[in-house]
C-alpha cells in the first residue's frame, strides 16, 4: 500500500532523512520510534504528503500506486508559473505608472506621437500574457492543487498529539468536516459520524465542544475525525502522547479493534513503549535512516 524509496530531506543544510525506505501492507500496524529530533515526525509528515522530500533520481513514494512525488511535482511546477505571473503583472503595473508620471510632468509633443504607439504596442504585451497566465496558471491550478488535497483528505486520516479539533465546533461537527470538504451530503455524512462516534464510545458526548471534553474523548473524536472518509491509512503523531496511562490504554486497543474489524491500516510514531510493542512491526529510526 504504502512504497516509499530512498526518502531524503533537508532542513536548510540539516540532513534529516538519509535514504528511507519503507514499505507497508494494507491492515498492518507499524510502530516508529526513536529518540526526539530522529527525523520520526519530518518522515510521517512526507509519508502523510504534508511535506515534500528532496527531488533525487531513485527517490519515490507511491500509495495506493499514487505516484505521489508527480503530484507534489505539479504543484511546483504551478510554483513556476506563479512567479512569471506575478513578473508579468508587475512589470505592466511598473511600466503604467512610468507612463503616467510622464504623461503628468514630463510631456513633449514628440515624445507624444511616439509614445503612443509605444504606449499601445507595450500595454498590449502585459494585458495578454496576464490573459494567458491566468488561464495556464489559476485554472491548472484549482484543478491540480485539488488532486493531491482531494488524495489526502479522501485516502489518509491523521491524528495529532493535540488533537487539532476546531474549538468553535460541535463533536459531531468536526468530526463532519472532511467529509462536506468532499461534498458528501449532510444527512448520509450525520449519520456515518453518529455511528463512529457510538462506536467509539462518544454518542454522549456528540454535541459537546472540544473544550467539553476530556483528553481522552478528544482524541477519540480526532480519530473519528480521521476515519469519517474511510481513508485507506491512518498516520498518528504520538496519539496518546497527551493522555494519561488509563487513556493511553484505551486508545492504543482501539487502533487495534479497528485494524482487526476493518482491516485499517496504521502507521504510529510513538515514545509509548508499549504502544510501539504491541504493533506487527515497529521501525527504529536512529539519525534519520531506519536501523535494522
Ligand atoms: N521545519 C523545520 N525546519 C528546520 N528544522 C527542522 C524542521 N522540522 C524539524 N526540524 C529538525 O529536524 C530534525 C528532526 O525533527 P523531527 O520533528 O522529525 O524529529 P522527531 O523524531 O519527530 O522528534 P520528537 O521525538 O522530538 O518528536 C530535528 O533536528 C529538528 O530540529
Ligand atoms: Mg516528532
């Protein structure tokens, strides 16, 4: 499910990511570990496709057969067209204000006639290439930015340390957001988070913020949250890094209820020993490569 290749990254001149390779199985549980500043979170946030690795001939990451480096590659290639809009655009907003400066304090009458010609080749040039960009650039753009977010939030469910729920909303309501992001309808979407949250042990709970919650009930609404879609891996960052042992507990044997009803796949970094323990594989990352 998950290939990835020769994974590198740098932090400015920091190797992070010496040459990772990974592979994992669609239903598998795999623990990562290490000690802080190992390169655990900068290798999930890739995997996750949050973050991009450095651009290298026998680097790749593919998931689910996703070529996910071609499609982070487009992005950079809108990147490019980004910049020459905003030359072009600039250059013709420049070129307007030298004219009218000229056109207020500086006026000759020969200048004039020329000018005017000039005037009307030159505008020309920036106005089309504007036409042009914004079709090549803001139309691809949409579209393309829109595969690699549509990928994520449609194949891969994250859940943080600190849960990231969104304070202002409502259990349910978070956990309702990736799908309305997916232009699920509401009343099919309502009805999936109920049976989540039930299953989780929450529909108490359902119409409680955030700030309503304990610790332990967060977490599980963010791991509703990154189930609602049905994605096809879930990446934690030190799930229960934030929870007490009792919580912890609870957490980590519900990751494996879902891995053994539904066949959900996990990828956890994680200090919790016992955590890392229990998973069918648990990958050691010792100085930015993982150590066999
Ligand atoms: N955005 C960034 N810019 C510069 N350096 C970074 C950035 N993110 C991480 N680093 C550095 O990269 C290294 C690896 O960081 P990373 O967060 O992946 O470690 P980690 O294994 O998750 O550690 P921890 O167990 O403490 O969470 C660290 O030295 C960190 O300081
Ligand atoms: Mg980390």
């Amino acid at each position: 499910m998950i290939h990835a290749k020769n994974i590198h990254k740098f932090y400015d001149k920091l190797e992070v990511l010496k040459g990772v390779d990974l592979h994992i199985k669609k239903g598998e549980i795999v623990s990562i570990v290490g000690a802080s500043g190992a390169g655990k979170t900068t290798l999930l946030q890739i995997l996750g496709t949050l973050d991009t690795p450095e651009r290298n001939s026998a680097s790749s990451l593919s998931i689910n057969g996703k070529n996910i480096l071609r499609l982070q590659d487009i992005e950079n290639d809108n990147s490019k067209e980004e910049k020459t809009f905003k030359i072009v655009t600039w250059s013709g907003v420049i070129y307007i204000i030298i004219l009218v400066v000229y056109l207020l304090f500086f006026r000759t009458k020969i200048l004039d006639e020329t000018l005017r010609l000039v005037t009307l080749g030159v505008l020309f040039l920036p106005i089309v290439s504007m036409f042009v960009y914004y079709n090549r650039y803001f139309k691809k753009k949409s579209k393309q930015d829109k595969i690699l977010s549509e990928f994520r939030n449609l194949n891969l469910g994250f859940i943080f340390q600190f849960h990231q729920l969104l304070p202002e909303f409502t259990a349910l309501e978070n956990v309702c957001i990736p799908a309305f992001m997916a232009n699920k309808p509401k009343a099919q979407t309502e009805k999936e988070a109920k049976k989540i949250l039930e299953y989780l042990g929450l529909s108490h709970r359902i119409h409680h913020k955030p700030s309503e919650l304990s610790g332990g009930e967060q977490q599980r609404v963010a791991v509703a949250r990154a189930l609602i879609n049905k994605p096809d891996v879930i990446f934690a960052d030190e799930p229960s890094g934030n929870l007490d042992t009792h919580s912890a507990e609870n957490l980590h044997q519900l990751f494996f209820k879902l891995r053994d009803e539904f066949g959900q796949t996990f990828v956890i970094v994680t200090h919790n020993e016992e955590l890392a323990n229990m998973a069918d594989r648990k990958l050691v990352m010792v100085d930015g490569q993982i150590s066999n």
